[in-house]
C-alpha cells in the first residue's frame, strides 16, 4: 500500500527564472519541509491561488508574483510569507497580519541597483549595444558616443541609492543636481549634490536618473512636461518602478524626438511581453529588470530567506513586517 506519509511544510521558492535558487541556500538541511521551485511566472491572482495551495510557506522574488487580499483569502493553509528585500508593495501587508500569516523580508545588496544603473547610463552614452551589434553585423564604428564629465546629471530622489548614484556623477567629473519632495540642500550637499528645483531639475540635466519609491504620490510624477523639459538631448535613465513616469508620454517622445532617450530596467508590465511597444522604441537601452540579479544580491534574499524559513520554524521569526 502507497506511503500516506505527508511532510510537515510545504514551501514553495517563486519566480525563479534563472533556476539558481537552491544553489544560494542549504534548503535541503530544513527538515521535513517539502520544497518546490516555481521557474515561471504566475501572471495573475487565479493562476498564483491555484498553483500555491497546499504550501504553508511562500518565498516570493522582489515583486514579481502579486500577494493582494485576494490571493491571500485564497490560501487559507498560508502561515510564512518570506519577501526577497525589507519592502514589497506587492503584498497587502494588512490582509496578511489579519489572516494570520507572518510576513518576513531579508537583507539585500546595497550596490546592485546602483551598479546596474550606472552600466545602463554608460551603455546609452557610448551606444554600446547598438555598437556591438554592428561590430558582429560585420560593420565598424557606425556612430559617435558622448562624454560624461562636464555633463549635468540630475538625481531625481536621494535616498540609499540615489546617493550612490550622485557619488558615480561626481566620480565622472558630472555636475550633481537633486530634488524630491522633502530634500533639504544639506542632506544634498551631503550627498555631493546641489539642491535644485523640480522644473529646473529636468531643464538642466543632460542625465535624469530616477530614484524613488512608487507610491500614490510619486505614480506619474514624471509626465510629459518634465519629459519635454529634458529634452531632445536628454536621458532618462529609470531602475525604479515604471509607473512614477508616464509611459505613454515617455515613448510619444522617443518617436517624435523630443526625448532624447531612455535607459530602462522596469516596465509597466513585467516580464515584457513580446511586442510591447518599449522594444521598438528609438533610441533605447533596456534590461531586463536586472538591478538585483546578481550574485551578491541573491546570496543575501535567498540566505535571509533561508533564515527566516528556519527561524520561523523554531517558533522565533526573523525581520517581521508589520504594515
């Protein structure tokens, strides 16, 4: 007769596109808990209840899978919700505490996003991709790149890795601008920067990088105004959440040319799907959401991940997070 033995737990590691994330942490050392790894992505709330019931315990990468009060009333067995990172807007915190369910976060790598920041910035303004592509085409030097130093870059929110972002600028022989809403000009000048206007801001940079949280405050605080402020000769460089620029101004510009150009590393949609108008865009960079993708970054999620399984399973969680 067949074994009617279940494990204790049932964990489920989301979002693993790369299928790297039993290599960053020791699962296997966890006991009775049955660990599953999920490659793709769970595109809406119906799909994420019905391939998630049954696991007690959720691992989920950044943002990529949505924990909104829905899918959480759909998994009533839920008790651990670990988040890769110390916030994630896709989770209904709320929802979660009053259904019981402890939701922990995890340390991350304080240069990932920065880095990759600044290779998307240098890649537009050398015209790396485009050059490698004609180099391999069998073609040579089919275009002109642009300097940074004596350029303006303007910081458009300074927190942890806006700041990193002004010390890449000043490091380049940049200029440094900054504004956000409650930046005072010495926490600025602290940073390297110069306190400026908003308006003033997008009219002088010849690089307008942003760096802010997404929130109801900052959704669409880029639109076409500060996109025409930028201009023809301008970059926007954004490794944040595409809904604080408006994307619809932002490709009309590229097309009609009165946005120089973008360096992106999120999408309104993500993964991209096939055909979205972004990748036909003129003059363009575009990553594939890569500014935590590395291999520093993922030991610390899935090791803060891993801890945070095994403490909860010793009756003590770790870096609980309360909305």
């Amino acid at each position: 007769m067949a074994s009617t033995d279940r494990p204790a737990h049932r964990l489920a590691i989301l979002d693993d596109y790369q299928d790297v994330a039993l290599d960053f942490a020791p699962w296997d050392t966890l006991g009775d808990v049955e660990v599953v790894v999920f490659h793709d992505p769970l595109p809406g709330s119906e799909e994420a209840v019905r391939a998630l019931a049954g696991f007690d315990i959720i691992v989920a990468m950044r943002e990529r899978t949505v924990f909104g009060a829905d899918v959480l009333a759909g998994l009533p067995g839920l008790r651990l919700l670990v988040t890769t990172g110390m916030a994630n807007a896709s989770i209904d915190l709320a929802a979660a505490s009053a259904a019981g369910i402890t939701v922990c976060g995890t340390p991350g790598s304080p240069t990932a996003a920065p880095e990759l920041t600044w290779a998307l910035l240098m890649a537009w303004m050398r015209d790396i991709p485009a050059q490698q592509a004609s180099l391999r085409a069998g073609t040579w030097q089919t275009g002109v790149g642009t300097e940074l130093a004596g350029k303006t870059l303007g910081v458009l929110g300074l927190g942890r890795i806006g700041t990193r972002i002004a010390g890449y600028g000043a490091a380049f022989g940049m200029d440094v601008i900054a504004w956000s809403q409650n930046l005072e000009a010495d926490r600025a000048a602290a940073a390297g920067a110069r306190l400026v206007g908003r308006e003033e801001l997008f009219a002088a940079a010849d690089v307008l990088s942003v760096h802010l949280r997404l929130s109801d405050r900052t959704r669409g605080l880029v639109d076409e105004a500060e996109l025409r402020l930028l201009g023809p000769h301008g970059l926007l460089v954004n490794t944040s959440r595409a809904p604080i620029v408006d994307q619809e101004a932002m490709l009309r510009g590229l097309h009609e040319g009165w946005l120089g150009g973008a360096a992106l590393d999120v999408f309104d949609t993500e993964p991209l799907p096939a055909g979205h108008p972004l990748l036909a865009a003129p003059r363009t960079v575009l990553t594939p959401h890569l500014g935590y993708v590395s291999d520093a970054s993922y030991r610390q999620f899935h090791g803060g991940a891993f801890e945070d399984v095994a403490a909860w399973l010793a009756g003590a969680p770790l870096r609980v997070l309360t909305s």
